[in-house]
C-alpha cells in the first residue's frame, strides 16, 4: 500500500496547490484494483503538514487496514461510489469556489461552452441535498452523475470521478474552470445551452479522437 497512499497523498496535495481546496477541507481517495483497498486523506489534517503515511488504507465495508489517523468524514461516500462503480479508481471532493456557488444555488452548470460538452458530455448535473456522514452522498453521486466526469452536490460542493487519480483531478480542474467562465457570461447576459447534436459530437470527438492525431483538421469523420 505504500505506493498508492504516496499517489493519494501526492493528488491530494495538487488539489491544495490548484486552490481548489483550503485548510482541511475536501478530499481525495484512489482504489487499489487489486485489493479492492481505498486510500483516502485522513480527517482535519491540513494539506501542507500530511505525508504518505498519513493517509487511511479502508477495505469497501469501513474497516480500517492501515492507518494511524482517523479517515475523512466523507469516506462513507467514497465507499458507496465504489461498490456502485467498480470501474473507478479515484474519487476527489472540493468545495471549490465558483462550482460550488452553483451547487449553493441548487444549478447544474449549462452546457453553452463546446468545452463544457468536450469534458462532460452535456451539463455538469446539480444532485439533491444529501447528509455528511453516511451512504446518502454515495447514492445521490451514482443515481445523478451519469456519463459526466463531475457532479454538483446542492448545498455542499463538488465530487468528480476517474479511472485514475489524473483523470479525477482534471475533472475537478476543469469544472471549477468552467464554472468561473459561466458565472461570469451570467453577469452579462443570458446564457444559451448548445444544441444536443453539437454537443454528441464535440463530446465524441475529444474523448475519443483528441491528441491521437486521427482526425483531420475541420473535419468530423
């Protein structure tokens, strides 16, 4: 477990440093595909001061492996998205800012950028009010998240999910990134979603053709 509690740990500060996360709060957690065991950021622990061994090695039911800390508050969540979602490998939770002023606001971010359809596949969802602490979270995340990589939690903050720590992490990157621009395009005027055709089609060509160097330029194939 050594090395995936230094990947965790290593995640968990790059959200620290993007200013996605502040003093103690959020979070990151990676599964181990092998094991089945969850490494996550240990409970009110400030960024700056947490080391490797610092993270909690959990199995799926809770049970602490390894780990001389107590694990964070949002474990429970972590857990249920896992059992829900066998195929991720990381899950991070912020409470970054502008993203999160949608979820205060209980709005799913529009799809009216072409990067909003490259990254999430349509609107960034806005789930129900769900309690800290138990399987609620988990739940909401999984009935709502659908095939975007990023979910807004009403009231609370943001989740995002990956098949890997980098894949999660951009996604928490990205939707705060949007989230800023779109607020700001609110400030100055109405906001016009994309068509969904548009938004397939820019959705199909990032994910599945962007840096392979297979499409042509201008030209959708």
């Amino acid at each position: 477990m050594a090395e995936l509690r230094a990947q965790v740990c290593a995640g968990n500060q790059q959200l620290f440093e993007a200013g996605l996360v502040v003093w103690t709060g959020g979070n990151l957690s990676a599964r181990d595909p092998e094991t089945g065991l969850v490494a996550i950021k240990p409970s009110g622990m400030q960024y700056g001061q947490m080391r490797a061994e610092d993270m909690v090695v959990l199995d799926l039911d809770g049970n602490i492996v390894d780990g001389v800390r107590g694990p964070s508050s949002d474990t429970a969540s972590h857990l249920r998205i896992y059992r829900l979602r066998p195929e991720l490998r990381s899950i991070v939770h912020t409470h970054s800012n502008y993203a999160s002023a949608f979820a205060a606001a209980g709005m799913a971010i529009p799809c009216c950028l072409t990067a909003i359809a490259d990254e999430f596949g349509g609107p960034v969802p806005c789930g129900d009010y769900a309690p800290i602490g138990g399987t609620a979270i988990g739940d909401e995340v999984v009935r709502q998240l659908g095939r975007s990589p990023a979910i807004l939690m009403k009231q609370h903050g943001v989740f995002t999910v990956g098949a890997t720590i980098e894949k999660a992490i951009k996604a928490a990157v990205m939707v705060e990134d949007v989230a800023k621009t779109v607020s700001i395009a609110m400030g100055i005027g109405r906001v016009e979603s994309l068509p969904a055709e548009e938004i397939a089609a820019n959705f199909e060509r990032y994910q599945q053709r962007y840096g392979t160097g297979s499409a042509s330029v201008g030209v959708r194939s």
